[in-house]
C-alpha cells in the first residue's frame, strides 16, 4: 500500500493512494497515470486532464479524502 501525507489548513493525514486512484479507476473508466517525478511526486493525470495534489483529484471526482486516509484526525 502506498501512502502519501496531503496537508490542509488544518491538519494534515496519511492517505492510502493506491485505494484512492483505484477508486477513480472505477469511476472514470479511464487509465490513471501518476507522474513519479521528484519534483511533483503527487500529480496524477487522468483521461489527459492533471492534478497535483490527491485532494484536489477527490475533489474532482466527488469524493471524499477521508474515507481514504489511513489515520483520521479529529474529523
């Protein structure tokens, strides 16, 4: 299992990336391609569209990071 740290502006929390992008393999229907470059380790591009952040990739296809964190603070 991958994980990666995301931060927001008020905690941050481990998130199980390999189950997130699964998620959104399901959902799009389409190949997800993370990047794997040392300078932008979480950008993730998806029927040619990219993010940078897992959040932001969430967020995009509506759901939530928390059901895909490894540890929840306080939510």
């Amino acid at each position: 299992m991958k994980s990666a740290k995301e931060f927001s502006e008020t905690a941050h929390r481990d998130v199980d990336v390999d189950a997130l992008l699964a998620a959104i393999n399901e959902i799009s229907e389409s190949e997800v391609r993370r990047a794997d470059s040392e300078e932008d380790p979480h950008r993730v591009s998806v029927d040619g569209r990219t993010w940078h952040t897992y959040t932001e990739l969430a967020e995009a296809f509506e759901l939530d990071i928390h059901d895909f964190s490894v540890s929840e603070v306080n939510r």
